[in-house]
C-alpha cells in the first residue's frame, strides 16, 4: 500500500461502522470503572420493623402509657425503675418535632440503666461494613429539670452478645454534650468485619439504652427515632439503596466518560475531515470543505 493510500484508507476506516465498534472498545475499562463505583459505593438496607416507631398511632402529647408502654417490634428491659413508651412529643418537648414521622421512642431510666432492642432476620456477615445510624434527643419539658442528671446513651449493634459498634466512650457512645435540649441529634456509627468475627453468622441485634446514674433522684430520659442499619455487601434482607455519595461519584465518573468520549469522536471527525479536503485539493484543487 503506497503513503497516498493510507489518508484514503483512514478516512474510510473511521467513517466504517466496524472502525467505530473496534473505537468503541477502548472504553469498556471506563464502563466497568462506572460500575465498579456503583456496586462498591451503594449500600444494601437491613430491615428494621417499626424502625421510626409509626405503628401506633398517639395525637401529640400521648403515648401508649407508662410504665411500660408497648413498642411494636421492640423488646423492653423491663426491669424496676425503668420506663417505656411510644411517645408523639408535644412541641413543648421538642419544638422541632420528631426526626421522621410523628412518634419517637421514650426510654427512661429513674436510677438504673434502660433499654429497648430487637433481633434482626440478617446476621453478621464476614469481610463486610456496616453503617448504623438514628437520633436521640433529651426533652425540653422534663418535670425533673431539662437534662438534669443525664447519663448518657448508647446505640450499639451486636451479634452473638459482641458489641459491633464503637465501644469505651465516657458516659456511653452518646455523650451528654453531644445533644441539645429540645431536639435530636443525629449519631452514625460504622464498623468492618473481618475474615472471621466474633458472632460470625449470628442474628444482629439493635440495642437503644438510656444510661442510668444510679440515683433514683436523678432520673435520665433519652428519646430515640429513625433507627437504620446497611451493608456494603447486600447480606440483609432490605433493598439495595444507594447512599447519596454513590450518585455524585457515578455522575462525576460518567460525566468524564462522556466529555471523554465526545473530544474523542470530535478528533476522529476532524482527521476525516482534513483527509477527505487533502484529497479533494490534490484531485480538483480546492477545498471540499469550501464548498456551499
């Protein structure tokens, strides 16, 4: 094939639906990049039952009573001193109302510890992250003083009776300090396991605890609400959702993807472009782009 050719044979490969096919697999590395992104970035929900508390239905300022109001799908430690209920606060107890939905989960402690749990369909899974998240507030209108004599709260997962989530932190893993009078504050807990974790295979269980000061004139209140556990692995028996970062990663990657592809599909028209006006200048001795 003779240097004259080759321009002429470009021009005809590139404008070849096989030259674009054969173009098009340069980027399939970019297609699994996308890929990739969205199944090691999203996150698969484990089902909670009543995870925001709506199953019962209170107008505000009621509950379903005390001392030891029922809280469906929850199993209360019901030990003496202690007080449970599903609770829609008033706005004199929090002004900003409940994180999610109208009812929150009220967990009192009049000296001991308190606590509600459930035990979940999914179990602990090896090599995987789990991200624990919810809310819990101390109410403005306490009879005993707004946050006198708080102790602290805990939110854990476990499985097998081994604590999951982040452990040792004074006052529990919800610090006093952490929270406002009058409204929620948001906790988030993440935790991997390994090849071989303790409790491997065993249910998880969700465990909410209002630490007590162990003085019956210093009792201590925490509310709970808009409790939600994922995976990266997808071992629950929830939907897989994809976390909000998920969607800016893959719009970020597929935005690259497509200038990518567009500055490469504007080169290869150039070049054709530039072939076929070489080639009309050496035959007719002008420019084919010229014409009109």
């Amino acid at each position: 094939m003779s240097r004259r050719e080759l321009p002429e044979r470009a021009a005809n490969d590139g404008a070849k639906p096989f030259g674009l096919r054969r173009n098009s697999m340069k980027y399939l590395p970019l297609a699994f990049l996308v890929g990739g992104l969205a199944t090691h970035l999203s996150a698969s929900s484990i089902t909670i039952l009543n995870p925001s508390f709506e199953d019962q239905i209170f107008s505000p300022g009621t509950g379903s009573g005390f001392p030891y109001g029922p809280i469906t799908g929850w199993t209360e430690n019901q030990i003496p001193s202690t007080a449970y209920s599903v609770y829609n606060p008033a706005t004199t107890s929090y002004p900003g109302g409940a994180p999610n939905g109208a009812n929150v989960a009220q967990i009192l402690g009049d000296g001991p510890t308190a606590s509600i749990s459930q035990i979940l369909s999914a179990t602990l899974q090896p090599n995987d992250t789990y991200t624990f998240t919810g809310y819990s507030g101390l109410r403005a209108d306490d009879s005993f003083g707004a946050g006198t004599g708080c102790g602290g709260a805990d939110a854990a997962v476990e499985a097998g009776g081994n604590i999951l989530t982040p452990t040792g932190l004074p006052g529990g893993d919800i610090s006093c300090n952490s929270m406002t009078v009058g409204s929620f504050t948001k906790f988030t807990f993440t935790f991997s396991t390994g090849a071989n974790p303790a409790g491997l295979g065993d249910p998880l269980e969700i465990v909410l605890t209002t630490q007590g000061t162990g003085s019956p004139f210093e009792p201590t209140e925490i509310d709970f609400d808009n409790i939600t556990l994922s995976d990266t692995l997808g071992s629950g028996s929830g939907s897989g959702v994809p976390e909000p970062a998920t969607f800016g990663t893959m719009a970020g990657a597929l935005g690259i993807c497509v200038v990518f592809l567009r500055r490469q599909n504007a080169l290869r028209l150039a070049r054709i472009s530039s072939v076929r006006n070489e080639r009309g200048r050496r035959k007719f001795g002008f420019s084919i782009g010229g014409l009109r």
